[in-house]
C-alpha cells in the first residue's frame, strides 16, 4: 500500500484551494467523528464478522498511528493498517443517498442518514473526492492525516445500506470517500477545521477509485 509523504508543497494549487474556499463560502471541517467495535451480523444467508456500523462520538477523540481510539476492522484485507487508519466521507453524498435509499424503498424520503452508516470515521462537510490527490495532507488543530486511496465498496456496504445496488452506484457515482494515514497522532473532534496542503499531485483519488472499479 502507498503511505503518503510530502516534500514538496506546489504553492499555486494551496492558493487555488485557499481562493476557492474563500470566493465560495466554503468551509472545510469534521462535522462528525465515529467509531465502531466489530461484531457478527447475519448477511444474506452468511454469519460475518463487520465494523462497518459506526456511531456518532462526543468531545475528542485519540488518533493513533492505526487509526481512533475504540474503533475496530473486521476484515484487515480491506480495511484499517497504516494508510487504511482512517476513513472519511462527504456530507454532500448524503442527498443522493437519501434519494436512493427511498427509492428502494428502505427508507423514507425525508430521513436522514445517521452518522456512520458508511462506515466513516469522520463526516466531512466541504471537501469531496474531486478535490483530492494521493499524498494530500489534512491538516486539522489536533493531528495530520493524508489522503493514502479510495474506498471499494463491497457486500457489507450494500447490506448497510439496505439493497444491493448500492456498490454498484457508488462505482458509478465515484462517491467513495478516502482512506486516510495518520501523519501526525493526537486527536480529531466534531467541529474541527480542516486544511488541505496539496503533496505531489500527481494521482487524483477520484481517477484512481474509477481505475479499480474497472479491474
């Protein structure tokens, strides 16, 4: 796996970034920070081990070198190491979602997702895969995290969100979210701004999840 570095920081891209969120109104923060143990659900007619259900926390929260304090993986193939620690996710997908899920009828049109359903770590409001790069650092007032690979959905994504299109709409959307390597530990908490210094951008994360979905 590709654990980010960062030697250089192209000041063009960091001003283009700053103009955006500045000329748009745009804030990027953690709106919500989740965790979850592992546990066995029945999926179909199989018995699995999953984690992907997590909760809302309060207050801050540890960020260690693997991941948040209280936070497990059940299926370390896929999920969690060092550039899989942690797991974000856009609050801005949530529209589509919603409208998806009502349309396959489990769930109404005007409820709202709770946070973790994804299996996110933490709810983003104000950065979205498009804007990201492999090697990109989120700078926020506790830790440092960087941008290290897309998410794959699989059937325990599909079965957390209550159909079985769901995977394949998330291919197709590139609503996939990023996995994160923790740069610099400390600790992450609901509310925290969030600051995006570009690395070598030289791999966009949106690009490399449509590489994979197509293999």
């Amino acid at each position: 796996m590709y654990l980010p570095g960062n030697r250089r920081s192209p000041g063009g891209y960091a001003f283009s970034v700053w103009l955006y969120a500045h000329l748009s109104g745009g804030v990027m923060r953690v709106l919500q920070v989740c965790t979850g143990r592992a546990q066995e659900v029945t999926i179909g007619s199989r018995r699995v081990l999953t984690a992907i259900g997590k909760v809302a926390r309060e207050g801050p929260v540890a960020v260690g070198p693997l991941g948040l304090e209280g936070d497990e993986q059940a299926d370390l193939s896929l999920h969690g190491g060092l550039s899989r620690a942690v797991y974000a996710y856009p609050s801005e997908h949530h529209a589509f979602w919603r409208t998806v899920r009502a349309q396959a009828r489990v769930s109404l049109w005007d409820e709202p997702l709770p946070p973790g359903l994804f299996g996110e770590n933490l709810v983003l409001e104000g950065l979205r895969e498009e804007q990201l790069w492999i090697g990109d650092r989120l700078r926020l007032p506790g830790c440092v995290l960087a941008v290290s690979e897309p998410r794959q959905p699989c059937f325990k994504f599909a079965a957390a969100m209550g159909f079985p299109q769901a995977t394949k709409l998330m291919a197709q959307s590139g609503y996939c979210g990023t996995y994160l390597a923790v740069i610099e530990p400390g600790t992450v908490c609901a509310g925290d701004a969030i600051e995006l210094v570009p690395g070598e951008r030289e791999v966009s994360l949106r690009e490399l999840f449509r590489v994979r979905a197509r293999a």
